[in-house]
C-alpha cells in the first residue's frame, strides 16, 4: 500500500518537460530554448514583471533594462537564454545558469549581480 502511494506521487510530481509561458515565443537552437528575435521585448517584460512580484529570483533582480540595451541582437538573445530558468519558474531562488562557460565573462555585468 505505502509503495504504491509513493510510486502515485512520485508520477504526479515528477519533473515534467519545459512548457514556456504562452506569451514567450521561443526557438530551438542546436537544443537550446533561446527567444525568438523578433519577440525579445516580450520577454524582457516579462523578467520585469517578475522582477516586481518576486523579490528572491536573483535572476531578476539583477537583470536591468539598461544593462540589456548596451548589448546586440545576438547578445540579447543569449542572455536571455541564460534567463530560461528564472522565467520558467518566477519562484526560484536562482533562475538563471550560463549556457556556455564563456558567458559568465560575457555577461559579467549580469551574472556578477545575480551571484552575489
């Protein structure tokens, strides 16, 4: 009876494949969720939105619109790549990893904010 309740919950609560948000259009680059080009503002909405409602993602509290804007297109889109996490899930504590070891370097003025 008790393994049976627990393979139950085990079912129920194991992690289920990435569901973005509705609002966020996403492509699949060589197996990374990364923003769709044409809709990075969404997206940058919606850490803002998270950055106001959730005070403990470190992801969004260290992301800064000004900060964003010095970047290029490309730049932009890897960043907010590195912020996957963060959106999927606004309560997490972290909600960001870099998504290449050149990226905590990159984006130092990002990552050193989200890290201490």
């Amino acid at each position: 009876m008790v393994a049976t309740v627990i393979a139950i919950w085990f079912m129920k609560t194991s992690i289920a494949p990435y569901r973005p948000p509705p609002e966020l259009i996403l492509d699949n680059i060589n197996g990374k969720l990364m923003p769709n080009e044409d809709h990075l503002e969404g997206v940058v909405h919606k850490i803002l939105e998270i950055k106001s409602n959730h005070p403990d993602n470190c992801m969004a509290q260290a992301f800064t619109r000004s900060y964003y804007n010095t970047l290029d297109v490309n730049q932009k889109m890897r960043l907010l790549s590195c912020c996957m996490s963060g959106l999927a899930n606004p309560t997490s504590i972290m909600g960001c990893y870099a998504m290449g070891p050149d990226d905590y370097d990159e984006f130092s003025g990002f990552f050193k904010k989200a890290l201490s």
